[in-house]
C-alpha cells in the first residue's frame, strides 16, 4: 500500500514575499509606487492590506479601511492582471503581485 504525503507537512511554512503595487490615490497616500510584503505562511488578500495600511499608517489606512475596521468595496484589487474580491477568498502564491486601486473617475 502507498501512503500518501501532505505536502504541507513536507514543506515548513515560510515567507511569502508579495508585492504590492499602489495605483492612482493610494500610490500617493503611501509614499511609494510598491511595497514588498513578506508573511508567514499562506496569506490571502485582506491580510495582505491590513500588513500595508499597518506598515504606511495614514492616510492610506482610512483609504483602505472603513472606521469598523472593514475594506472599503470601492478599492479595486488586482492580482497579477485579473481584478479579483476578498469574497473570492483565494489564498496568494508565493511572489504574487497585488495591486491596489482607488476608483477613477471623470471625464
């Protein structure tokens, strides 16, 4: 009989560097056009933001999050070049590339 092995178990979680890349607003709010991220294990989107609006303070915390703490729905979240929600849930692979946006708008 073969025994099957979890990979998790083979592999020891480590750092996940992620980039993140700051467009429109944020970019300003940040100070900075990127930031590279580097958590423990597997990460998903919303860790991700909390890590940068921790690590940049104001004015991009209140960009990003509401006074309960929540992400704002109308920041616009990439990763690699597909739009993605925190309601898709999706755990980030390592060196994922993550880019946060205020929405556009005018004419």
């Amino acid at each position: 009989m073969i025994k099957s092995r979890n990979p998790i178990e083979e592999f020891p979680q480590t750092a996940m560097p992620i980039t993140v890349h700051y467009e429109t607003l944020l970019k300003r709010a940040a100070g900075t056009a990127l930031d590279v991220v580097d958590l423990d294990g597997s990460c998903d989107l919303l860790s991700v933001a909390r890590e940068v609006a921790r690590r940049r303070g104001e004015p991009l915390q209140s960009l990003l999050f509401d006074d309960s703490g929540q992400l704002r729905p109308s920041v616009l979240i990439f990763v690699g070049d597909r739009q993605v929600s925190l309601s898709d849930g999706a755990l980030l692979p390592t060196g994922a590339v993550v880019t946060l946006m205020s929405p556009i708008s005018g004419g």
